[in-house]
C-alpha cells in the first residue's frame, strides 16, 4: 500500500502540482505541464478563443509568455488595464498587453503579434 500511496504522490506532484505551480509563477510550460494543467483546469489560452485555428494550444499559450526586468507571466489579450479609479479587486490571470513592453517581446512573439493578431500588437506599451 505505501508503494501505491508514493506512486500517486508522484504523479500528483508531476502532473498536477508542479505544472500548477508553474502557471501560478508565470514561468513557461513544457508540452506535458501544458497538457496536464489544461485536463484539469481547462485549457489555457487557446487558438479557438484568439481564432488562429491552424496553431495547436499550446503553440498559442507559449507566445503569450512574457517576461521582462519586472514581470513573468502571460499576456492575456481578453484583459482590458485596469481602472486605476476602481476600487474593485479582482483575480485575473495574466496582463492585458497594455501592460507588457513591446520592446520586451521574444522576436518571434513580436512576428507573431505583428502578422497573426495586428490589433493585439497595438495595444502593447512602447518604451
């Protein structure tokens, strides 16, 4: 029993916790911590939402990772900045792009921001 008991432990730890974390500390993903967070919480980021029906989930998630000298996390285009006269706090997963500095981008998320979502690509801060 404490062999089975360690073998669950194991795979809760691989499959459910550590990816969890990761997405929780805004650190990129491999393909199976990828697919594992997506079988339990739902895919994130997905093509169908950002209408790029020829790229697979998880190529769309990896060019929503950002990272620049203050900030790790995932630019999440259905985010709108915040109202700095609310007074509501609320979760939100990610920043909107208005947040992240376009000079910030991996050059493939900037050709990738250019040529696949233009719109997305304005709304980023410039420097």
């Amino acid at each position: 029993m404490d062999a089975v008991r360690a073998a669950a432990a194991d795979a809760f730890e691989k499959y459910s916790a550590a990816p969890s974390a990761r997405l929780l500390s805004g650190y990129p993903l491999s393909r199976e911590e990828y697919y594992s967070v997506a079988a339990v919480a739902g895919p994130v980021m997905t093509q169908a939402r950002l209408g790029l029906s020829d790229l697979e989930d998880y190529q769309v998630f990896c060019f929503m990772c950002y990272e620049d000298a203050d900030w790790r996390g995932y630019i999440n285009p259905a985010l709108e900045p915040r109202d700095p006269q609310s007074r509501l706090i609320g979760a939100r997963f990610g920043r909107p792009p208005e947040e992240c500095y376009e000079n910030a981008l991996r050059a493939d998320q900037r050709e990738f921001f250019q040529e696949r979502l233009p719109a997305v690509y304005k709304r980023f801060k410039r420097s």
